[in-house]
C-alpha cells in the first residue's frame, strides 16, 4: 500500500485550526473552557499553527474521571486548546485512514455509527433466516479492554503503513506515547479524539484478516464488538479459533472469555439492540434507566431540562426497535402525571 506524504502541510493552515476550533467546540459553546478559548481564539489558533509546524506542540494533562453509563468507564480528557489540535491533526490524515477501512466498521466514522450497524446486522439475520429459511448462528466476540491493551509498536507499525510523511508521524507516535495514567507502551486514553482513530486503524488489521484470509462474508464490527454469521457452526467453531490465535499472536489483545457462539433466532446482543431475524427490542438496561430517569422526574432529583435531555435521548434510540407499545406506555403515564402536577407548571415532553 502506498504511504501518504504532504500531510504536514495540510495540518498547518490557519483554516485547518479555524475548523478545528467549530469541531472542538460543537454542542459546547458556552462551557467556561470554550469562552475562555474563544476570548483570545485568533492568537490561541495561530499558536497551534506555529506549535504544530514548528514540531514544538506540547501535549497538555489530562483530567481523569469515570462515567457509569452505559457501563463504567475510566475518561480522560484533554483541555480545550489539545482538543482542537487533535481535530486539526484528525482532519489531515482521518481521510487517508478511512479509505483502507473495512466497509463493515461502523464506529467512530462519518456516515456509520451505531444505528447504521444495527440496521445491517438486522437486514444480514432478515436475508439468511427469514428469506433464505437457513438456520444461523454466531460467533459474538470482544476484544478485552481494548482501548487499554492496544499495543504502542504495534498501532505505530500499522499508522506506518498508510502514513509516509515524518513530520506527521513524529506528531501521531507523541500522541500515542502521552497517554495519560496508563502503562508505558500499551493503551490509548478513552475519550481522545485520535484515539477513536487509532483504534480503528489498529483493528482494521482484524478486519482484513477475517476478509481476506479466512473469507468470512457475514463479519461486522462495532470497536472492540464484532459478529461473524454463519449456517456452518463447525466453521465457526474453527474461525473462532484462528481468530483469538490471531489477535494474541499478532496484535497482543486477548478475546473476552464472554465471547461466544449462539444461534442467532434466540437474538443477537449487539450495538445496543436484540436482534431477531423480523423484529428488533432494546436492551432491559436501556428500558430501566429510562423509568429511572422518569421515576427521577417525579422525586424531584431531576430538573425538567436534564429530563429532557436525556428523555429525547433515550427515546430517540428506542425509535430504532420495535418498542411503540413500551414508549407509548410510558408517554401516557407522564401525561397523566403531569395532569395531576399542572399546579407547579411542569411541562413533560411527550
């Protein structure tokens, strides 16, 4: 594969930064960290500029703190003014990554997500065992505490395959190498924008394996999530196999001993949803934090605007699945508690 050069340049433009700046601060606008930024943005952009093109940037510290939905997570995060570097990093070389993707990755890449991966594991189970009456099963596999184990030499070997210019590559290996509170030479920070990147790039080689050595047709991959199809449960049995030889021989990750093979008819756990083969449900966690947050509502420990927030959230991702019964229950039961509260004025959206 032919190495991209000419990215340095790319990086260090004013209009890069200014870019960089409205990506940063998308959706956080008026949060003290971005108005602090926004009060000296033109000197701060041309800082980043020159540090970037002089090769003299300095990566800031993290703040370090856990999130506990939808599972608990360690996050560390960057201050604003790295945020805007790593995007005008991510800008440059982001399009030179995503073309040697495997089309089927649907994290953390502009016209996939979540939504987009559950509707083509849906359609895959709808072909094969409602069309095609064939019985299905699955080999479900997780990579252990991906973000955690990726391997420095390893992720900076494979960056090297698709980036030849020296500068960039002198930028990406710092990055990689500042990675907060985590061991020397293995794991990339959660919550960095690069990281996602580079996660992707790295399992990109998981992906081209499975492809193209053993020619599974049914492989799809979520990050460190990923389901192969299959009739022939033998095959996946073996595929299953040479799978977490590749991933401890050649990548240094280990598969979650969770990791399984299924038959499909019974549902498929996978990117938020249950998947059967003519019909989608949400997870029970999805629908219990969702009574939480009204039961939360109704006792006061919620203001109506988190609850909006995170209703029209929750919401919006049950809308994915067949779930009008469940949403439509839970509407009439806020209405009718908002009937009975109208003297405090509290408006429910339904």
């Amino acid at each position: 594969m032919k190495t991209e050069k000419g990215l340095h340049e790319k990086i260090c433009t004013f209009d890069n930064a200014d870019t960089s700046y409205h990506q940063a601060a998308k959706c956080k606008r008026y949060s003290e960290e971005v108005l602090a930024f926004s009060m000296s943005k033109e000197d701060e952009l041309l800082r980043a500029v020159d540090e970037l093109q002089t090769l003299s940037y300095n990566q800031g510290e993290y703040t370090v703190f856990k999130v506990w939905e939808p599972k608990e997570r360690l996050i560390m995060a960057l201050p604003f003014y790295d945020r805007v570097v790593q995007h005008m990093i991510i800008n440059a070389i982001g399009p030179v990554f995503e073309r040697g993707f495997y089309y089927h990755s649907y994290a953390c890449r502009e016209g996939k997500g979540m939504h987009a991966a559950s509707n083509q594991l849906y359609g895959w189970m709808y072909e094969l065992m409602d069309r095609d009456g064939l019985r299905i099963y699955a080999f479900k596999g997780d990579i252990s505490k991906y973000f955690a184990s990726i391997p420095h030499d390893g992720l900076k070997d494979e960056i090297r395959r698709y980036i030849g210019d020296k500068n960039v590559l002198r930028l990406t290996d710092d990055i990689i190498d500042k990675n907060g509170i985590l061991p020397d030479g293995v794991g990339i920070p959660v919550g960095n924008l690069t990281s996602q990147t580079f996660a992707n790039v790295y399992g990109n080689r998981l992906d081209k394996f499975v492809k193209h050595t053993l020619h599974a047709p049914y492989y799809i991959r979520y990050m460190d999530d990923f389901v192969i199809l299959s009739p022939d449960l033998n095959q996946l049995r073996e595929w299953q196999k040479r799978i977490e030889e590749f991933l401890e021989e050649e990548m240094k990750l280990h598969i979650n001993p969770k990791s399984t093979i299924l038959y499909a008819g019974n549902g498929l756990d996978f990117c938020g949803y249950i998947h059967h083969p003519n019909y989608r449900k949400v997870r029970k966690g999805s629908v219990r934090r969702l009574k939480k947050d009204v039961k939360a509502l109704k006792a006061g420990e919620l203001d109506k605007e988190q609850f909006n927030r995170k209703y029209q959230s929750r919401i919006g991702h049950m809308g994915h699945a067949d779930t009008y019964h469940l949403t439509k229950a839970i509407e009439y039961d806020l209405l009718f508690w908002e009937y009975e509260q109208t003297e405090s004025g509290l408006v429910v959206p339904v």
